[in-house]
C-alpha cells in the first residue's frame, strides 16, 4: 500500500518528530500553565485564562531574588568553566605530556558519575577545608562539574581542525598571537560557544550539586522544589516560559547566522 510504502521511507524522520514531540509536550504543558488562574495554592488544573502572573513575575517573595542568584551563578560559572575548559582540550589535543591518557580518562568522570556522589564528595571537601557554605562553594561546585562537558565539545572541534591553516598562517608572517586571534579561535568558537550554552543550561538547572553545598543559599531551582511543598506559584511557569523562548531564540538565532555564513561563503 503506498502508506506502509511512504511511512517506511520516512520512518526515522518520523520517529525523531514523534521524539521532538514527547520532549516539547511538558514545556507546552508549562506554557499554558503559565496563563492560568488557579482557584487555591496548586496550578496543576486549568481554571481560567490570565495574564496576572505575566504582569507581575515578581509577584512571589523571594521569585525574583532566587531567579537572580541562579542568573549570577550560571554566568560565572561558565565564564570559568569555558576559560578552562577551552585551555585543557587544547592542551589534551595540541601537546604530548605525561598522564595525557589518565587526565583524557578523568575528565569524563564528572559526566559518568552520579550527581550525588559528587554532591556528597564536594561537601566533604569543603566541610573539611572550613569553608562556609554559599555563593562561593556552590559557584566552585558548578565549574568543576561544567568543567568536563565544556572540554569535551571544544576538544571535539579543536580535533577536526585543519593544522594547515594555522601554518599557511605563521608562513604569511603572522606571529602567534596573531595566528590564534584569526585564525585558531574563529574555527574553535562554534565549539567553544557550545560549550558555554551548555555549561550555563546545567548551571542554571542544576539542583543535586547545588542542594548540598548551598547551605543558606537558595537558587531558583531550590526556590521551586521548595515551592512545590506549599503549592506552586503561577509565575514559576511564567519564568520557566521566557527561559524557553529566550533558549530557543539563540537557537534559532545562531542558526540563521551559520546559515547566512554558509551562503556567503560559496563562491
């Protein structure tokens, strides 16, 4: 039947947008949620159409405050974890050095570990060094477990880099700062830019890590999994929203970019 003909052509398109799907279905889900009035504490059934928790986001004590502290920690942290994480894959790539397999193996161990372990194991660090709990541990927690995802994108793409260009480089006189500013760091940034978004969506998100070495602190994260225990507010979905719609405008953005790019570079 040319049905089963046509679904079996497009049978993994299909499965991916079925995918896609099932992975979108609970952001719509708070989407929506995000519009309605709820008649007591829980907004986990639809009551009517709003736009009072849009107005007045802030509207919760302490929402704002939370969301704010989460914003900070998620931009340092990647500030650090980039900055490090671009210099170790550059160095795992470029250099031949004692230990290079032992340190290659360490680096996914954050990725392969279970967040609670690592929770537990940085709070017996700091408990042991006399450290106060806060802003601090938690900002030192976050680079060393956004540490190994930044290295492992900007390795991927410092690897696929053609070393000819940097020589054709140095043999028109370019001195090495020169060569890396133009040349190196402009065919590294798409890793390195991947690896920074995706070290600041698992600062921003991240909760196990967080919840163990906060102590007074309280991020957004922890603000909802509190929340949940008295009844969510309407304007968690309101910020869960906008970070959706500003997460898939730099998508969309970036792509247009690349793509205009591309274009522009056919001859």
């Amino acid at each position: 039947m040319p049905v089963l003909r046509w679904i079996r052509r497009n049978l993994v398109v299909i499965a991916g947008l079925l995918t896609l799907a099932y992975m979108i279905l609970p952001n719509i889900v708070v989407m929506v949620f995000s519009f309605n009035k709820p008649n007591g504490r829980f907004n986990y059934a639809w009551q009517r159409f709003s736009l009072d928790a849009w107005e007045d986001p802030c509207g919760v004590a302490d929402l704002c405050g939370s969301l704010s502290l989460s914003l900070q920690i998620a931009f340092w942290a990647t500030l650090g974890a980039t900055a490090l994480g671009t210099m170790i894959a550059f160095a795992l790539v470029r250099y031949r050095f004692r230990a290079r397999g032992a340190i290659n193996s360490l680096i996914f161990l954050p990725m392969a570990m279970p967040e609670v372990v690592m929770a537990a194991s940085l709070l017996t660090l700091f408990l042991n060094m006399g450290a106060q709990l806060g802003f601090w541990t938690v900002l030192i927690a976050h680079i060393m477990f956004c540490l190994s995802f930044v290295v492992t994108a900007v390795k991927a793409r410092v690897m696929s880099m053609d070393p000819r260009l940097e020589e054709a480089a140095r043999d028109l006189y370019a001195g090495p700062v020169q060569t890396f500013l133009r040349v190196t760091l402009p065919i590294a940034a798409p890793g390195i830019a991947a690896g920074a978004m995706l070290a600041f969506a698992l600062s921003f998100d991240d909760f196990i890590i967080t919840n163990f070495n906060a102590g007074s602190t309280v991020t957004f994260p922890m603000f909802v999994w509190g929340s949940a225990q008295r009844g969510t507010p309407v304007q968690i979905n309101v910020i869960g929203t906008a970070m959706f719609i500003i997460a898939i405008s730099v998508v969309l953005v970036g792509q247009v970019i690349a793509r205009r790019r591309k274009n522009n570079a056919r001859p």
